[in-house]
C-alpha cells in the first residue's frame, strides 16, 4: 500500500507538525513499508503452539511466586506528598 505526500502533509497538518519536502518523502515511503508489512501480518494465521517447543503440551506459563518487593513505607519514603499510606498527587479532573 503506497501513502502520497500529500496524504502525509494532511496528517502532518491534523498534528501540527512541520515538515519539509524531504521528510514528506520519507514518511511516505516508511509508511508505505510499515502497512506492507501489516498488510503480510493480516494474512498469516495465529499458532496455538510455539514452534521452538520440544513436548507435545507444552505450557508457556509459569506457576505464580512472591518476589520481594517495597514494602509500602520504603515505596512512599520518595513520595512528593503521602496521605494515610497513598501517593497523594495532584487532582486533575473536577
């Protein structure tokens, strides 16, 4: 799928950034590579099983153990502002 240079100036455009005739020409042809690529990915199908697995049932997932981890004290010790044991941040939505 190839993307014109003007299709890359009107995205530029919506973002407000600026571009020049070099760039425009070289987004162009990196995301005309880039939905190549998609476009291949589009038509491949998923596997269920990895490929380097030796068994037969082979199960990617590990079983859950506790690492050692901050305790909450050591985690808010750094902490700009703490209040009944929480990050107490700045609010940013009414």
């Amino acid at each position: 799928m190839n993307i014109s240079n003007e299709e890359v100036e009107h995205v530029a455009t919506l973002a407000r950034l600026g571009i020049d005739e070099t760039e425009k020409e070289l987004f162009s042809l990196q995301l005309s590579q880039i939905l190549t690529s998609f476009d291949t990915l589009k038509h491949l199908e998923p596997q269920t099983q990895s490929s380097l697995c030796s068994g037969s049932m082979y199960e990617p997932f590990r079983e859950d153990e506790i690492v050692p981890s901050l305790s909450r004290d050591q985690a808010l010790l750094n902490a700009p502002e703490a209040e009944a044991g929480h990050f107490q941040v700045p609010k940013i939505m009414d």
